[in-house]
C-alpha cells in the first residue's frame, strides 16, 4: 500500500490524457521520429523494422459494418479472428479473439504503448481453444477515439513481458487539439433483426498554449438475433400436445446490448521544451443479456426428472419425471404419483392435476409446463487511468515514467430460471437472481529510458532502451445473493439415523446470507443437517450463484527489467536484440532473450528474421477462480465445477499453475517494386506446458484419482440405482458403505486397471479396494463441506499445464495502389495461413476431442481481399473475405461426433458520398450476398442452425447506413 500511494502521488496530473509523441517538438522532428511497437528507437517506421507490424488507421476500422472492436480487427488484421460465442456463458459478455491461432491471453494489448487491464471475464466454456482464457475486453475502446492500431505478429515476452507470445496490439489515441467529428450508424440484418444504433463523437480541445485534450464518447445498442430452431425434444413436446413451449426454445443468436457507453479522454501538457506531463483513461459500461440452453419439462435432472437410471435400455425413461413430497420433504416421494411421461409432454392431464390439487405434493411442470431457457448476462464495467511524466534529459536520453490502473467488473444475472432448492415455495419460486460477479484490477508501474550512442564498428548509433516493470493483478469473485446458491436441510433425530425429526422446528439461521466461509462450512457440514431435496440441482440453474466459500481476492505482484539494443551495424543490416528479466511473485524467476534481424538485400527488397524466448504466468483468476456453470455431455445438460488446481479436492491429482515457456522463430521477405508493397512472413511458435482448462471428467472419477485409483473410471451416478445403500451415498447420508460387499462389488471396476470381462461378475473385492473405496467416500463427504452442492454436481474440470503445441504459419499482406476509372483504386490482400499441432498431452486430463478441436478448430486458412476506389465524391470499397474449413463439436456433445464446417466467402460493400469536404453520407453491407455457414449436422440435438464456434458472425447480411460530419 505505502508503495502504490508513493507512486501515484509521485505521477499525479491534473486530468485524465493520452500521450503520444512530445508535443513541444517541432512538426520536422515530430514527423521524422514515428515511434511504433516492436521497437524502442525513435526514427523507426513500421516498414523499417525487423518484425511484421500492421498499422491500421481508424478509418479503415470505420469504414465498415461492424461497432465492436475485436468485429473490426477480425475484418482487416490477418490471423486475427473472433467469434459470435452465443449460449458461452460469460464469454457471451467478452468474446475471445484469437490472434495466429493461440489463446487471446497470448496477445498482449497496450494503449499508446502501456500495458492495458485483463478483463474479469474467464472463458469457461470456450470450445476447446479458448477454455479457461483470460484476456482484455477489446469491446470498451471506441474505434473514434483512436489514431491508429499497430499489430505486432512476432514473440515479443523479452521486449514487453508476460502474456506476448502470439504478439502484441497497441492501441493509439488521437492526439488533436482542434476540430473533432461525428459519426452516426443504424443497420440491421437482413431477417429484419439485430437493429444496431451507434452514435460517436471526438472533439480535440487546446490545453494551454502547450497541450492538446482530446475526448471522445461512443453509444451503442444491438438488438439480439434469433437463429434457432426447434430441437428433437421440444419438438417431440410441441407434437405432443404442449402449447407452452417457447418457439424457438433457444435462440442461437448475437445477445441483446444496451446502455453500452464507452467514453475515452486524452490530454498533454509540455513543460517547457523538452518535458510533458500525459494521461489517458476511459470509463465503459454495458449491459449484455444472451442465453441458455432448453429445460425440457420431461428430462432435465434435478428440475423434472429424477436421477437417470443406465440399466434401463429405453433412454427416453432412464430419466423418470420427479415430483416432490413435501411432507416428510424428500425427493422420493411415499405418496405422490410422478407425472406421467404423456401429461409432462402435454404440459397438462391426471397426474399433474391430482399434484396440483394435492398440498403435499409438488412438481416443477406445474410452474413452467413448457419448460423454460434461462437467460443469462451481465452488467460489464470498465475503468482505467494513465498517469506519467516523460521527456529528454539531453538530445540523446528520454525518459519515461508512468502508472496504469485499470478495473473491469462484471456482475452477473440470471433470469427465468429458478433454483431448486426453494422448492417449498412452489410456484412463488423466485425466478431472477443475481449470481455475483468477477472483479480484474491491474496496475502497473514503469520506469522506461532511450539513449543512443555512437560505436565505430557500427553504421548508425547504437539504440538502446532499458527499464523496470512493477506490475500487480487482482482477481475478486463476488458472493451471490442468498436464493442463487441456497441449500434446504432438516435436521435428524437424536438417535442420528437419517429419519426425520418431527418434532424439532428448524430454522435457518438469521446470519445465513452474511456468513463468511467458515461459518458456513461450519453450518453446512453440521452431523445432525440433510438436504431435504437431495435429487433436486443446487443453486440458480444454468448459472449457479457464487456460495461464501467461492469469494474472496486474491492477488500477485511482478517485477521485471529489460534492455534493448538495436543497431544497422552496417548501411544494409540492422540488428537487433532484448534481454529480459521477469520475477513473478510465486514463481520462478525468468531470463528471456530475443534477437532480430533486417537485411536490405536492394532497393526492392528486404530480408528479416527473429528469434526469441517467452512465457506467459497464469493469471491470479485462473489459479484461484471456483465456478458452476451448465455444459453438455453425452447429449445432456450437466452442471459442471470448474475449481483452481489447489483445492482440497484436486490435492494430490493436480500440480499448481506454472508459467508457460514459448519459443518462437520468424523469416520473412520485405518487397518493393514501385507501388506494390508486399511482405510474407513464416513463423513457428513452441508453447510447452500450455496452461488451459482440463478437459470435463465425472466428480466422483476424480475423487478415486485422489486416493490413487488408476482404473477405468464411471461417476457414481451412472450405478444402478435400486441399490439403498447407493442412495443413501447419492444423498450424503453415509461414509461407511465400504464395508457393504454389495456396493464394493458395483464399485471395483472402478478401481481395476484390468476391467472384469462382459458376462463375468465382479469379483469380491480386495482389502486393498475396500480401503480406496472408503477414502474416496471420505474425500466426498470432505468436498461437501468446502461445496456444499457436490451431490448436484455431475462433472469437474481445472486449470493444468498440461499440454505442449507447435503453432506455424505464413502472414501475407501487399498493397498496390493504381489509377483507374478517372481516380486512384488501393488494392490490399491480408492472408494468413495457420496450424497448430498437440505435441504432448496428458491423456488424463485432455481429451482427445479437445485436442482435435485445439488442432482443427478455427480455419486453417483465412484471407481479406480490399479494393477502395475514390473518384471525386464518391469512395467505394469492396471487400472479399475467405474462411476456411474447420471441425465443430459444439450443439451434440457427444464426443464421438463432429462436423465439417465448409469453407466460406463473403462480400462487403460500402459506398460514400462526400458532400462537402467536411459532411459526407454512406450506405453499405456486410455478408453482401447473405451466405450463411454450413448447416448444423446435429441441430436436432439443441436447435441451432449453425455449428457454435464459426469463426464469423452466422446472422447473414447485415446492410447499413452512416452519416458523418467533420467540423
């Protein structure tokens, strides 16, 4: 604390500012001096560098369909790629963008060249590539304010630090101290949905005579998409008779955004001729509502339907319908008649009218008949804050010293939903709750300086850069409130025999919603306390709300130094490299080095290479984020746990995060020929010990590995369940069924290497297993203090290094600009083409579907093709973009089965008219052609048209209009 108020005070300025270049330096200076990424001379351009950068100016961001930054990038950045991510639980709020094909945490994101904040947002379900990501929110930079983003596509962990393998975006704010513009968008897709409504403003004022502050603002509404359709099992209710079914029941479209304001400011002031004081931060807030999966009123466990029973070969009533007995309050009931299968699919009849009619007798269909999609978003905040003081100490040394704080904050709800356990409510069951959310705070201090020097050997002035880095993460989760992650117990009798008390009056304690962890592992692990509903799901379904045991901060502080030489040692070669030095708190201390090289063969062409180290630490959320979200397997919804590698459960099955280690080489040709400007760029990038999101494994398969079985492995809930002894596991009820020879035999498989022969029975089993067995119900009634809602959990996964990849790739990008039809055309190709292989993996811990998916997932091929014709008034731009095939899982689940997803081309269109040189109008459209993607193989399954994870927006065209006035 003493440290970050010394810093803050000792960079204090009086405003929120951007700062680029110095601006007390003369225009000749200013325009010689163009500072770029990728180097840390000042008299570097992007087509002087040893490394591929794209600079993209904002108005080839603008001159387009889309509102959304990581939209825009994916259009005109090769190997970058973002998709619609519909039904992705929070990465539905903060899409992950990949960039060559890695995770978007290998990126690393700057603004005007300081370190910018993570998002608070963990990809949970991220389709394999990106599961358990943890990257900046592209979304809350206005593309308005800024003058330029310059793309870095090299390994750039020695130059910059963490998280840059895959490279590095900075973006540049405007620095203008007069005039300013605005702009006006409406469009909607060409089914008649999804209207978009942006409204953008900039405006550059003068800050004294010495300064600029430049400020601008962005408003934003999207409407949501719809793109689905009925799935078997709603269908087979709609045809059943049930009029209650939503039409479509899953919607399988773009989220619905409102209130989304993004604002941005941007001042320096000179201090005489040669120092200034900067700033820049931002302020951005939006509200995002998307979607779940369909609760069909017959078949989801722990709502409708009881637990699935295997050994029964018709899979349509493995799952019986559920009714609840509110006296002696089971969820087995003694009187009550389920409802049938035919009155659950009519949503009406006998049985549901007898429950109705009868006061102790409950069943969720009387409340949603038709079933019922969970909706579920978030409220998305983020804030930011540059501070800094820089200048020249003499012709030939710079400083730079600045401080970065940066908040993002997503709190989350969930509606048309209930939580189970609030089943004695019946139907005044609340059906909107607040989960809780994630807090990202980020600050980061840098003390930066530049010299130069002459050295006899050498062509030019030895260029050298060198500071230090402090950097701290903090990663909150928020507490739910109480009714999204409540349990109701009754207490036993006296004699402690699993019957109910009936004369004891049970009360929740007053303190419940405010009880710290402790007291409510204390409270819920209580020897005399049961579920009174241990079928029913715990918490607010689809999203379970955060317990007090889940929340709480956690943070991690670095601190890093660098030096940086570069040089033309000679009139052709310029060389290049950085050394770095990085102590991460909890880890290992690291050295990574990078060397780079630019050859000048002649005029037209040029040579470059690069060679370097990286890494890339595990952020604090990933170590220590606890979250239940709903995923799918085998076909079926199942609440799935995802828990950081050093809970108790995992202790002894999982290794503490360590950091990636990446290695990276580059070759590239730089060419010229008059106006033709092309570059083509190979690069190979080794990520070892990869940090993801495990693959989803049964609890119960990972409470055997704990205590050290190797065997095959099944969860305790797919055993048959006529056993009473199994019941009362499933319901908490015993730790000491290992000594039961019945249940040991149902259970050996699971601790053999060698399965029992199909047809033979299980052999009696050994004192050995019986031991296993009984720590393995030891370590699950353990679990249940920490969570309290195991029994409701199906599934776990978590964070592991545990697996390597080899990424390679070719970059191509030319440029030719002509004249025809009277005025000038630029032509621009921006190609990329990308593969990863799994190079080692723990069979364990992934699986071979996620491999596949991490292997043959996004397009292998994807590429841009521009013409932007100006003629007097009028400016028209045609785009061409390509996406190649890839695999899809996402929508069946079921792990033996994927489809193709064909290769793609779409078409925009934009054409412009200037009235007067400061007002000018445009219409265009994106996907001018509307082609949609191939056709879901398995849509059947959950209703959506289209496979989940196309590497493109799939609503179709999308057409639009612009006004926009300079002033």
């Amino acid at each position: 604390m003493h440290l970050r108020n010394l810093l803050i005070s000792s960079c204090l300025v009086p405003f929120l500012a951007v700062g680029g270049s110095i601006t007390a330096l003369a225009a000749e200076e200013e325009a010689e001096k163009i500072t770029v990424i990728g180097t840390r001379s000042h008299e570097r351009s992007a087509a002087d560098l040893a490394v591929p950068v794209d600079t993209l100016d904002s108005t080839s961001l603008l001159r387009q369909g889309a509102s959304r930054m990581e939209d825009m990038l994916s259009r005109v950045a090769p190997s970058f790629t973002v998709g619609l991510e519909p039904l992705s639980d929070a990465a539905t709020l903060v899409r992950p963008a990949n960039m060559r094909g890695l995770p978007p945490d290998s990126t690393l994101v700057l603004v005007n060249g300081k370190r910018r904040h993570r998002s608070s947002v963990i990809t949970f379900l991220g389709n394999g590539l990106n599961d358990g990501a943890h990257g900046a929110d592209l979304s809350a930079i206005p593309a308005i304010a800024l003058d330029r983003v310059e793309v870095l596509r090299d390994n750039a962990g020695a130059q910059y630090g963490s998280d840059a393998v895959a490279g590095i975006i900075n973006f540049v704010l405007k620095e203008d101290s007069e005039g300013g513009s605005l702009d006006a968008r409406w469009g909607q897709y060409y089914q008649g949905d999804g209207e978009n409504i942006t409204v953008s403003a900039n405006v550059g004022l003068p800050l004294t005579e010495n300064g600029f502050l430049n400020l601008s603002a962005e408003y934003n509404e999207a409407d949501p998409t719809i793109r689905g359709t009925h799935s078997d099992r709603s269908n087979y209710l709609v045809n059943a008779g049930n009029m209650h079914v939503k039409d479509p029941p899953i919607v399988w479209g773009a989220p619905d955004i409102e209130d989304n304001y993004k604002l941005f400011a941007n001042a320096a002031i000179g201090l005489g001729a040669l120092h200034e004081v900067y700033a820049f931060g931002n302020y951005a807030e939006r509200t995002v509502d998307g979607g779940f999966y369909f609760r069909s009123p017959r078949r989801r466990g722990g709502i409708f339907a009881g637990e699935r029973d295997e050994s029964i070969a018709d899979r349509e009533a493995q799952q019986p319908s559920l009714v609840i007995d509110q006296m002696p309050w089971s969820a087995t009931p003694s009187s009550c008649v389920p409802p049938s299968v035919e009155d659950s699919a009519a949503g009406s009849g006998d049985t549901l009218d007898a429950i109705a009619a009868d006061p102790r007798c409950y069943a969720f269909n009387l409340k949603f008949p038709g079933g019922f999609t969970p909706q579920f978003g978030g409220d998305v905040e983020d804030s930011s804050i540059a501070i800094g003081l820089r200048g020249e100490v003499t012709e030939d040394f710079t400083y730079d010293i600045s401080y970065v704080y940066g908040r993002h904050e997503v709190d989350h709800f969930i509606y048309n939903t209930i939580n189970p356990q609030l089943a004695a409510q019946e139907n005044d069951i609340p059906t909107s709750y607040s989960p809780g959310g994630y807090v990202e705070t980020d600050q980061v201090f840098n003390l930066d300086f530049t010299t130069s020097f002459d050295v006899d050997a050498f062509f030019s002035p030895l260029h050298v850069g060198f500071g230090v880095e402090w950097r701290e993460e903090e990663f909150e989760t928020k507490r739910g409130d109480l009714n999204s992650w409540f349990i109701d117990y009754y207490t036993l009798d006296s004699n402690g025999d699993g019957t109910l008390d009936d004369s004891a009056e049970f009360e929740e304690p007053a303190n419940l919603a405010s009880m710290n962890c402790q007291e409510y592992q204390e409270y819920s692990s209580r020897a005399d306390l049961r579920a009174k509903y241990p079928a029913l799901g715990v918490g607010s379904n689809g999203f379970t709300g955060f317990p007090p045991c889940a929340e709480g901060k956690e943070d991690r502080s670095s601190i890093g130094a660098y030096i940086d030489f570069e040089a033309d040692v000679t009139e052709n070669v310029l060389m290049g490299l950085a050394l770095r030095h990085e102590d991460p708190e909890e880890f290992d201390s690291t050295l990574d080095g990078k060397f780079s090289a630019r050859f000048q063969a002649t005029d037209e062409l040029a040579l470059r290479t690069s060679v370097g180290t990286g890494f890339r630490v595990p952020t604090v959320g990933q170590a220590n984020v606890q979250n239940v979200t709903t995923g799918i397997t085998d076909g079926q919804l199942i609440d799935q746990l995802t828990l950081p590698p050093t809970h108790a459960l995992l202790q002894g099955v999982a290794e503490p995060l360590d950091a990636e280690e990446s290695t990276s080489f580059g070759l590239g040709a730089v060419i010229n020929v008059g106006g033709f400007d092309l570059t083509i760029d190979y690069y190979h990038i080794e990520v070892d010990d990869r940090i993801g999101a495990t693959s989803k494994e049964p609890i119960d398969c990972l409470l055997m590995r704990k205590v050290g079985a190797t065997g095959s492995c099944v969860s305790f809930s797919s055993l048959a369940s006529d056993n009473p002894d199994l019941t009362a596991l499933r319901a908490g009820r015993t730790a000491t069924l290992a000594s039961d020879s019945n249940v040991m035999r149902q259970f050996g498989h699971i601790l053999r290497e060698t399965p029992v022969a199909e047809g033979e029975d299980e052999p009696e089993p050994t004192a050995a297993e019986q031991a296993l067995l009984q720590q393995a119900l030891a370590a699950r009634e353990e679990l249940r203090s920490a969570v309290p809602a195991i029994d409701a959990i199906g599934e776990a996964k978590y964070f592991a290094n545990d697996f390597d990849t080899t990424t390679e790739g070719i970059d191509i990008v030319a440029t030719y600009p002509m004249e025809f039809l009277d005025g000038l055309t630029t032509l621009t190709l921006a190609a990329n083409w990308n593969r990863t292989e799994v190079d080692k993996f723990n069979p364990r811990t992934i699986s071979a579907k996620k491999k596949h998916i991490i292997e043959d997932g996004r397009p292998k091929v994807r590429w841009t093709f521009t013409a932007d014709h100006e003629s007097g008034p009028w400016q028209i731009l045609t785009r061409v973009r390509y996406y190649g095939a890839h695999v899809d899982y996402a929508g069946a689940g079921l792990d033996d089965d994927m489809m193709q997803a064909e290769a793609r081309t779409l078409v925009d269109f934009e054409a412009t008219y200037s009235f007067t040189d400061n007002l000018a109008f445009a219409i265009g459209a994106e996907n001018l052609f509307d082609n949609e993607p191939t056709r879901h193989k398995y849509q059947g399954f959950y209703g959506n048209l289209y496979p989940e994870s196309t590497p493109f927006d799939y609503n179709g065209g999308f057409y639009y209009a612009k006004a926009m006035l300079n002033f």
